[in-house]
C-alpha cells in the first residue's frame, strides 16, 4: 500500500512535503511580488535632470543678455573730426598780377606751361587772375603764384641752388613771401610762396614737373644743379 507525500492538518489543509501549506481546493494564492531596486533607475534619472539642466541654463543667458541689448539705447555716434587733408577754406576772387608783354617765343612756351599746369597744388585750388591767363596763375588763399616770363634776375654765385623734379631753382626769402625762380630753363618761370605756406620747395614738384614738360633747357646752368 504506497503513501501520499501530502497530509491534511487539523484544519483540513493537505500539507506538502516540504512542509508548505497547501489549500484544500488545490489552488494557491499567488505570491506578494518582490519590488526591483530602484538605485540604477535612479541615477539614470537624476543624470538626465542635469544634463537638461546644464543645456537649458546657457540658453536661458544668451536670450537675457540678447534682451537686454535690444533693449539698451544705441550709443550716440562720435562727432565727426576734421580731416588734416581736407581742402583749404580759400577765396575765389581773382589774384592780381602783372602781365608784361612777351615775345613770340616766350608768349608761345607760355601758353604751352599755363595749359598744363595742375587745378590745384597740394590743397590749394587754382584761382582766377586779373591779368594774363595765359602766362599767369594762382593757387589758394593766401596766392601762391607762378608767373611766367619776363628778365631774369642775376643773383651771386656763392647763393644755394635747388633741383626738384630735375628743375634748378634758386630761393630767395622776402618779408612775406618765399621767391623761386627757374635757372636752367629757356624762358624764366617765377613762383611766390606766401611765408605762411612752410618749406617753400614742398609745394613746386607738380609745377616742376610740368615745367620739364613744356619748357625747353636753356641758360647758363649753375654748377650746383649741373648733373
């Protein structure tokens, strides 16, 4: 006769063999599930609240400070400053000057220097004359002039002579005014620097080199400017 491994107990349970209770139905209640540990959850969490927090923090920065500036008045704009080489302020009323009659050739050479010269010299705009535009000009306010024609001057030997622009000048300071005159040329060439115009020879480089241009070599030549 076998024995069943299961027995009832006094309250009409069959207990199993190991020991564990059994209900008379057969059926067993299920067991209270085990909860999961929340630690690797957690973190992963955690870890992702401050990684949004890092990004939306700068962003949240960069819209006040961009706020702000549109909100902040432009600064005023600095005044504007004279420019150093801006034109001279000068008077457009004609420059008197002498005309002396000429000769042929010079009034010929003349016409061919006064056509070529430049409108202007540095800053200085070229201005009317009363007399002789065709061997007479001016420039700027106080004049500078240029005078073409006439005697030259005889002036000693021993006197400094100047080459600009391969045009031997000769320079002789007066009260107001600086006087240069051609030595090496065919017919006589005369410029007056007003005293307030410094380094006379800075302003006759254009002029020379229309003068090298139209007027031919002539003259004794001083040795100072011979090449």
């Amino acid at each position: 006769m076998t024995t069943s491994s299961a027995a009832l107990d006094d309250d009409g349970e069959r207990g199993a063999a190991d020991g564990t209770g059994e209900p008379a139905d057969g059926i067993r209640e299920p067991a209270e599930p085990v909860a999961d540990a929340p630690d690797g959850r957690d973190r992963t969490i955690r870890g992702a609240a401050l990684l949004a927090t890092l990004i939306a923090l700068p962003i949240t920065l960069l819209v006040a400070v961009l706020a702000f500036t549109k909100l902040t008045p432009d600064a005023p704009a600095a005044a504007p400053t004279p420019s150093a080489t801006s034109a001279r302020v000068q008077s457009t009323t004609p420059v008197e000057m002498a005309a002396p009659a000429l000769a042929a050739r010079p009034a010929t050479v003349c016409r061919a220097l006064l056509s070529q010269l430049p409108a202007s010299i540095r800053d200085l705009a070229q201005r009317p004359v009363t007399a002789g535009p065709e061997q007479n000009a001016a420039y700027g306010d106080p004049a500078l002039t240029v005078a073409c024609g006439g005697t030259e001057q005889a002036f000693p030997d021993t006197d400094e002579v100047w080459t600009v622009n391969r045009v031997c000048w000769h320079l002789a300071e007066q009260a107001d005014e600086t006087v240069l005159t051609t030595v090496d040329r065919e017919t006589l060439i005369t410029v007056r620097v007003p005293r307030s115009y410094e380094q006379p020879l800075q302003w006759v480089p254009s002029i020379s080199s229309t003068i090298v241009a139209t007027v031919p070599s002539g003259g004794a030549v001083p040795s100072g400017c011979q090449r």
